[in-house]
C-alpha cells in the first residue's frame, strides 16, 4: 500500500509541474537547489533540524488525505510515520555531510512525532490587492499565486542593497520579470475576447492592465536600484528593464490568442521573450525588437479573431 501510495504521489508531482510550465518549472528547481546549497553550506547546527520541521511540518498542517487513507490503511498515523521519515532523509543525508550524526539521527525520529499533533485550523480571509489593475484577472491571480516568491526577491534585494551589493536589486528585477509573465501562460477561452466590445478596446484594456501591474511591482526594486545613490546607469537599468517588462506582458498576452497551446506559449517564451527581455534590460535599443514582436502579435490577433468585432 505505502509503495503504491508513493507511486501516486510522484505521478501528482509531475503532474503540477507540467501544470505550472517548463519557466516555473526551473526556476522551482534552481530555488529548491539554492536552498539545499545554503542548508549545506550554513554553519549553525540548529538552521537544519528547524528546516526539516518546518517543511514537514507545514505539508502535515496543509495536508486533505487524511479521511481518505483512514479508509485503506489500520492505522494512519503509522503510515505517515514512513512518509515522513522519507521525506526527512534528504535533511538526514545533509547533515551527515556536515558531520553531524547526532543530529543525522535525531531529526527522523523527532519527525515520527508529527503525525501524533492534531492538525491548526487557521480561518484566512483574502487579501484585496488594490494596487494592482481590477481589470486584469489574470495577472491578480499570478499574483496571488507567487506573492511569496516575490517577497522572497523583494527580501533578498534589500539584504543585497543593505551590503551595499545594488546587482542583487537588479538580478531581482530581472527575475521577477520573467516570472510574472506567468500571468499569460495558460490557455485562454476564446469566449473571453466576446466581452471586449472591439480590438481597440482589447488592446487598451491590455497596454493599462500590463504598463500599471508591471510599474508598481517594479517600483521597489528601481528605489532599491537608487538608494545608494542616483546614478544615470541605475535610472538607465531600472527604466528599460521596466518598459521591456511591460513589452514582454503584451507580447505574452498577445501571442496566446496567436497559438494558443501550452507548447507554443513555453517555446515563445524561451526562444523569443525571455532572450529579448534580458537583451533590453542592458540595451535600450532591444525595445525596437520587442516593439516589433507586440506589432506582428497585434497584426495576427486581429487577422485570426477580426470576426468577432464585426
């Protein structure tokens, strides 16, 4: 049953990844790479054990299956206890590497107690983003699904700029603008293009909803760009980096309704977007390559669904 069991979850597993597409698929398994790097490379003993409780602990408390596997298994507390001591032997392999045993050893059999702790029941009541555009569902729930990623970027760039490191706020930049591209990769209804009462309309809606989203979230890291200091090249970076951003969203949110297959958002995205993106960031003139993309994107929007509007 528990090999079974472990079977269906690797299947899930890959399942969500195909789900969230070949970008977050990466750049989840570089941060997951970071963080085990960190954990090896950090030098106070206690970073690892609270790591490990805090992982397992946290998928124990958000876990659904519980009513479930009470159906197939005598005893459920003991069948997590093998789960969870899996999921602990990456932590214990860690700290073996590390040298220390002692805690190699007491950190499986501190985990075995988890399944023995009722689950908290927290009453979460969502959070109204009233900074971002209303209009733009799409991008609202990217947002709502990486806010914690971008807390992370926004965290790790005010470390950066704290030390006087301002590329740290610039690779951030960078990073966050690849990842709320996010908001377009799914493939849309084509019913959806039914509540724009024109083109002209369409493209409004979208050169607002992007150029608003894409400026305020990139705001902090353009203070955080300039508060060593206001330099020509900072104001130069953070300006084209943001107006590539939005170039890249209206590419993104175009050439959806272009192709739209999840296998042709993920090539246009790595081929063109990202590479052309980058290429701005650095070089003012690459926003004439990606004013050239947003105007065949618009030509062949139109030419496909110009039957709608008339």
């Amino acid at each position: 049953m528990f090999g079974y069991y472990v079977r269906l979850r690797l299947q899930s597993g890959g399942r969500l990844l195909k789900e969230l597409g070949i970008v977050r698929s990466v750049l989840l398994v570089g941060l997951l790479v970071l963080a085990v790097a960190i954990l090896c490379k950090v030098k106070t003993g206690w970073m690892l054990p609270v790591a490990c409780l805090l992982v397992i602990g946290a998928y124990h408390q958000a876990r659904k299956d519980r009513e479930f596997l009470r159906r197939f298994t005598d005893n459920v507390s003991v069948f997590f206890c093998y789960e969870y001591l899996l999921l602990s032997l990456p932590f214990a392999v860690i700290a073996g590497i590390r040298g220390e045993w002692l805690i190699a050893l007491c950190m499986p059999l501190g985990i075995c107690l988890l399944p023995f702790v009722p689950p908290v029941r927290f009453r979460i009541t969502p959070i109204r983003f009233g900074f971002l555009y209303a209009g733009n569902m799409e991008y609202l729930r990217m947002f709502r699904r990486m806010s914690w990623l971008y807390l992370i970027v926004i965290g790790m760039s005010a470390l950066g700029c704290l030390n006087g490191n301002v590329r740290v706020a610039k690779v951030g930049m960078l990073v966050w603008g690849i990842i709320q591209s996010g908001a377009y990769s799914y493939v849309p209804d084509a019913h959806l293009l039914q509540k724009f009462k024109s083109y002209h309309i369409l493209q409004r809606e979208l050169w607002k909803a992007n150029s608003w989203n894409a400026s305020v979230l990139f705001l902090p890291f353009g203070m955080m760009c300039l508060a060593g200091g206001f330099r020509a090249e900072g104001v130069l970076f953070f300006f084209s980096c943001l107006t590539s951003g939005i170039l890249y969203l209206q590419s993104m949110a175009l050439f959806r309704w272009v192709c739209p297959v999840t296998v042709g958002i993920a090539v246009m995205q790595l081929v063109v977007c990202i590479p052309l993106f980058a290429w701005t960031c650095f070089a003012w003139v690459g926003c004439l390559a990606e004013l050239t993309v947003v105007g065949i994107l618009s030509y062949a929007v139109w030419i496909k669904w110009k039957a709608i509007w008339k």
